[in-house]
C-alpha cells in the first residue's frame, strides 16, 4: 500500500501532527506540502492535513479537496486554536468535510494549535468583544499541540490504516 500525508502548515502546528502521523505509518510513503501535490493518483490512502482559517479550511485546501479527492480513501487531520471541545469545532470540521464529499473520508483528527503572536495581537486589538473573547480561549492553547496530541495522532494513523486495510481484504 503508498500512503501519501500532505498539509499546509503556517506556524508549523499542522506539519508537527503531520511528521506524527508520518512517522506511525508503516508503509510504503511519502510526505509533502500540500503545495508540492499535483495529484493523488498513485496513493491508496492519503492523510490531509490543514489549518483552520476563519472557521473554514482554507480556501486552497478547499479546491485541493474539491479536485483531486474524488473516489478516494482519505484521512483529514485539522488543527485550529481553540480547544478541542469547544462547540463550534464539529461546525468547521463539517464544512471542511464538504468540501471533500466525494471522498470516501475514512475519519478526521482535530487538535488545537498555538495561535501565531500576530493572530493573538490582531484579536486583543480588534476592539470587538467577541474576538477578544475568543483570543482568551485561544490563549490556553500555548505549545500546542503536545507530546499527548503528537501520541494521539499516532494511534490516529494505525487506526486509520487497520480500517483502511479491513476494507481492502
Ligand atoms: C488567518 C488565520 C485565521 C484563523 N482562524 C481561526 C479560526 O477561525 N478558528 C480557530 O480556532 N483558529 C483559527 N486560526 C488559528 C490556527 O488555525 C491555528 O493556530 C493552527 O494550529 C495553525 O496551524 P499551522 O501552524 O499549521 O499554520 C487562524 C489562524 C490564522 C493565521
């Protein structure tokens, strides 16, 4: 089996998850910038990975998804600022998913992902409340994601790999 990871990464958050899971997959592999992914053919299973931008994938993830994921077995795994369990997290992670409908999306990991200074300083400096608010809950996300987050994206990507290999038998 050649399993593909690929991500967009920023501030390095979503790269750290994606070497992770790179590093658990005992398999046939490569790993790349989303960038550097022309297309998926030749891959059995590919592990995607991006962050959360204005409560959406980005707008490149999108048509990276929309184009080349067709009829494919995928993995998402998404990091974004807040924390895991806040409400709004299985919103952005559906509208993710949306964009990849025509994939057979084997499952998604979400974790949370320190915020940028500069991202922090546009929030508290944005003069309104709510995203002032939201800048606090973000601030409890420092030297995410962890050695524990690092572990849980591990055991993600054999999870995803004994059930991507269960269907192939
Ligand atoms: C332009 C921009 C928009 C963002 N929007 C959100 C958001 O809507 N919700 C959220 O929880 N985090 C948001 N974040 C935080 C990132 O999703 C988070 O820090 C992520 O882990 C960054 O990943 P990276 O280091 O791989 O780029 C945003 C960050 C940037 C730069």
């Amino acid at each position: 089996m050649k399993v593909l990871v690929t991500y967009m990464t920023q501030t390095g958050n979503t790269k750290k998850i994606a070497d992770a899971i790179y590093e658990a997959v005992d398999e046939d592999k490569d790993i790349k910038d989303i960038n550097e992914v022309d297309s998926l053919e030749g891959y059995d299973l590919a592990f995607i990975g991006f962050p959360i931008h204005q409560f959406n994938a980005p707008d490149e993830v999108k048509n990276f998804l929309n184009n080349n994921t067709n009829g494919k077995d995928i993995a998402l795994f998404i990091t974004h600022g807040a924390p895991s369990d806040f409400d709004q997290v299985s919103d952005w992670v559906s509208k993710s998913k949306e964009a990849a409908k025509d994939a057979n999306i084997i499952d998604v990991f979400q974790c949370q992902g320190e915020v940028s200074k500069e991202i922090m300083d546009m929030l508290q400096n944005s003069g309104d409340p709510q995203m002032q608010q939201f800048a606090e809950l973000v601030s409890k996300g420092k030297g995410q994601p962890d050695e524990t987050m690092v572990q849980k994206a591990k055991q993600f990507a054999n999870d995803v790999l004994t059930q991507k290999k269960a269907w192939t038998k």
